[in-house]
C-alpha cells in the first residue's frame, strides 16, 4: 500500500493551511453576519472547512516521522537464549 512520506504530507499540509484559515473565517464572517444554520451556502462552507481541517489533522499525523502516522520502530533483535547454546 502506499502512503506518503513524512516530508511530502507536511509539505501537503502547508500547502492547504492557508485554505483551511479561509474557510474557518469564512465561516465566523457568516455566523456574525447572521446566516442562518440552514442556509445552503452556509451549510457548503461548514462541510468544507470541516472536510479541509480533518485532512489537515491527518496530513500532520502523517508527517510525524515517529508519530501517530506511522508503523512503530522494529523492536531490537531478542538475546540470545542460553538454553539453545550448546556450550
């Protein structure tokens, strides 16, 4: 399965920081100008910034070389145990 690497989710994350801002703003412009909860722009804008900051949260998860985003560090190679050595 391939995943992205570390260094390219950050860059991906960077990339969508700035529209995740807009929409996070966009949506506080509409609440104060009183949009109401049902209005179909308004709903479109909140699934938006929704959908954009969960990407964003997973992009940075991703981009955590030993972090939630990736396997875990093999475990060092067990001792070696004494009773299969035949000496």
């Amino acid at each position: 399965m391939k995943t992205l690497t570390p260094q390219l989710a950050e860059a991906f994350g960077e990339r969508i920081g700035p529209t995740v801002g807009f929409l996070f703003r966009a949506r506080e412009r509409m609440q104060k100008l009183g949009f109401a909860h049902d209005d179909r722009l308004y709903q479109a804008v909140v699934a938006a910034q929704d959908a954009m900051y969960t990407l964003r949260i997973h992009l940075h998860y991703a981009s955590v070389p030993t972090g939630t985003g990736q396997a875990p560090p093999k475990p060092p190679d067990p001792m070696p145990s004494s009773r299969n050595d035949p000496t």
